[in-house]
C-alpha cells in the first residue's frame, strides 16, 4: 500500500468509530479479554500524551489499565509454586523433633506430636513420622529396652536430687542440711541448715535455689515454668 491508501484507510476507519461512538452514546463498548490485551500491548509503548490524540473507543487511563493487568497475570503465573505436594517443614520445627526424640528415647512419634500440639505448633503426625525416619531414628521405639538408667542420663540435665543431711554441731544440737545435686554436673548447693526442719521451710529453700539458678541461666531448670517439689521432713 502506498502512503495516500494507507491515509485513506485511516481516515475511514476514524470516521466509522466516530459513528459506532454516535450510536453506542454513553454504552460501553464489550471488549474480549483477548481484544484488551492485544490494545494494551500495541499501544503501551506510546506515550499517553500521543495515546490521547488517537482516536480509541476507550480512554487511555483504562489502556494503561489493562496493561497492569497483563502484568499482574503475568506475574501471578511465574510465581506459582509447581512443585509437588506439601511445602517442607520448617528446619526449627524440624531441630525441635529430633530434639524431642533424642532427650526422650521412649517417646514415640504420637507422642511427640503431642507435645508440638501443646506448644502450639500445627504438624501432622505422619511429618513427625518422616522426620524421624528421615534422620535415621525409630518414630516407634520399643519401650521394654529402656532403662531407668538411660532414663536418667537423658534427663540428667534438668534433674536435682535433693535430701537432708543429719549433723551434730559442737553444742551438741542436731542439725539438718538440706543439699541439692545437679545430676549433669553433680555440683552440689547447700540450700541452708535448720534446726526444726517444715515443709515451709523446705519449699522456700528450693523457691530461692530456682531463683538462683534463673538469675544464673545455667540450667535448663531455670526454663521451667513450674516445678513440683515433695519433700518429706525428717523425724
């Protein structure tokens, strides 16, 4: 086509969307999604300046419009996930289990679910179970080979053995001492000395021995958020 045919085409093409707008009065022409994106992507690439002394059946806010929209999808489809199945657990969800597992030989995967649903943490048993597994660890342990000694070793670390110790002073008076043992480090705390031992008076001494050993963070007693102590005076 030459340059004189092409105008001409323009100009009759102008003049009939002059009439289709004539006809059409304050109704919105029905566009295809097809036909918006084919418009937005044509003239995108003009300015709006130039997009408003065409002659379009739309404003070119709304071809601007459409152009995000083409966007937004475009960018909506390259971020979906297509990878298969459940996303992966968190690592820290997944540390806590084998933790779980490792100071607790007897526990089985039910059981430490259990102990997740009652920190708040939402996990289906069968992901317990594959964690386990995963790390080579039994999710179903047998119950009958675990010891009291295996017992104490994967709890020494927040267990205290604590008893009295019958003494004679130089007066001649009887003495009680009560003392505390940490089973990791068998460090041993002397909590005070009495003469008439009570129940009261034990129960301060170990409220003031957890005190401590909060103040010092040195045990993961200190974490606990309640301990039950039953202590029995001697006679």
């Amino acid at each position: 086509m030459t340059d004189r045919e092409k105008d001409v085409e323009i100009l009759a093409l102008r003049h009939q969307l002059t009439v289709l707008q004539r006809q059409l009065g304050n109704q919105r022409p029905r566009l295809r999604p097809e036909d918006r994106a084919l418009l937005a992507a044509l003239l995108m690439p003009l300015s709006r300046a130039r997009l408003c002394r065409f002659r379009l059946l739309v404003s070119p806010d709304t071809v601007l419009r459409w152009h995000r929209d083409l966007l937004k999808r475009r960018h909506a489809r390259a971020s979906v996930n297509r990878r298969r199945g459940r996303p992966r657990t968190l690592a820290s969800i997944r540390r806590l289990v084998l933790r779980l597992a490792a100071e607790n030989p007897i526990w089985g995967y039910r059981r430490i679910h259990g102990e997740l649903a009652l920190l708040g943490i939402t996990i289906a048993p069968s992901t317990v179970w594959e964690i386990l597994k995963a790390d080579g660890v039994e999710p179903a342990p047998q119950r009958t080979t675990f010891t009291w000694a295996d017992f104490l070793r994967s709890q020494a670390e927040a267990i205290l053995a604590i008893d009295f110790i019958e003494t004679i002073a130089l007066t001649g008076a009887r003495q009680y001492i009560l003392a505390a043992i940490h089973h990791t480090g068998r460090r041993v705390r002397f909590l005070g000395t009495t003469a008439h031992p009570t129940h009261a008076w034990v129960t301060q001494a170990v409220r003031n021995l957890l005190m401590d050993l909060e103040d010092t963070g040195s045990s993961r007693l200190s974490g606990s958020s309640s301990v039950t102590v039953t202590a029995s005076t001697p006679r």
